[in-house]
C-alpha cells in the first residue's frame, strides 16, 4: 500500500496557494497512491479548516485520513482536539512557524494538548517548511530540537512526524521509536536516503 501522509487542503493563510479534494484525488489517481492524509494549512481559525478536511473524508473515508489543525495556545485547543475525533479526523497537526508552538503559552500549553492525543491515540504531524527554506530553517531552532526532545521523552505513546528539514533529527530519530520522518513532497527529495544512511549503523 501506497500512503502519503502530508497532503493540504485549503488555501494557504501567508503564500498564493490553494488546493481541492479533486486535485488532491487526481493526484493519487496518477500515481498509484491508495491513502492520504490530508492536513488543513495553519490557521487561527481551527474549528473552519477542520470541518473543510472533515467535509472531504466524509465523501471519500476509503481514500482520505483526516487531520486537525490545533493552535495550543487558543483556550478552545482541548476541546478541539475532541471536537475533531467526533467528526472523524485521526490525528493532529502543529505548525511550530505558524502557531510559535515552541515559543508561546497560552491556557493549553503544548504538553497539555499531548494528553488527548493519548486518550484517543492521535499522533501528532510537526508541519516543517520545504527544502528550498530548510537549512535556514534548521539554523538558530534550537528550541524546536529541545521541544520535540521533550516531548517525545514526556509521552513515548504518542507518534511524531517531522519533517526532514527539522533540527537534529536523526539524533531524535535513534533516541526515540516514536519519532518518524515525513519524507513527503518535496521535503522528501533524498532525505529518506540521507537520513537512512545518517541512521545506518
């Protein structure tokens, strides 16, 4: 089986750039992928993009696996959380940039949000940028590497996925069995064999 785990829907809040469910459906159909996952782009507005992801695996439950975007430092991101289970989306998706996820408190702070992720075993996407912005990205993240370090730590039965432009990330990848790589897009173009090689022993 075919999957691609990073797929948005929506129209991006900063860059001229949308995508549909049909193109989303076109594009599996033209290369032989069976499953997406299909992730809102960052939004102050969660309860509305989620419902838009909802609205697609709803028609299609055989194709799309949907996800959620939570800001954990909105007041209604623990209620979200199950908010979004109850309309059949499967996992959570962080935007570190977006939502300064490392950076910011507020009356649901990252970790706080981790418990419902364990309750209903929602694992957790990092959205990362792309390769044509990932080594300045990767320079001065410092916290971002501290952050998934803890968090990874603090919760092993929760399932993270980052991209491979993220801070040390095989370093993360050998201390933990539940940090993944998404090598999606075109993050992906020779990380998977980069970081192979970089895990190899």
């Amino acid at each position: 089986m075919i999957i691609d785990i990073h797929s948005h829907l929506g129209h991006h809040p900063i860059m001229d750039f949308k995508q549909e469910t049909k193109e989303i459906l076109d594009v599996m159909d033209r290369f032989g992928i069976d499953k997406t996952f299909v992730l809102p782009f960052p939004s102050m507005k969660m309860k509305k993009v989620n419902d838009a992801v909802a609205k697609a695996v709803k028609k299609h439950p055989d194709r799309l696996v949907g996800f959620a975007c939570i800001d954990p430092a909105s007041e209604d991101a623990l209620a979200e959380i199950d908010r979004a289970v109850d309309i059949g989306l499967k996992g959570v998706m962080l935007d570190p940039d977006f939502h300064r996820v490392f950076g910011r408190r507020g009356p649901s702070t990252v970790e706080e949000i981790m418990f419902p992720c364990m309750e209903h075993e929602l694992p957790v996407l990092l959205n990362t940028p792309n390769d044509e912005v990932g080594e300045a990205w990767r320079m001065g993240r410092e916290p971002y590497y501290e952050g998934l370090n803890g968090l990874a730590s603090k919760f092993p039965s929760v399932r993270f996925f980052i991209g491979p432009y993220w801070p040390r990330i095989t370093e993360l990848m050998k201390a933990y069995p539940n940090v993944f790589v998404d090598s999606g897009g075109r993050n992906g173009i020779g990380a998977a064999a980069r970081i192979a090689q970089d895990l190899a022993p």
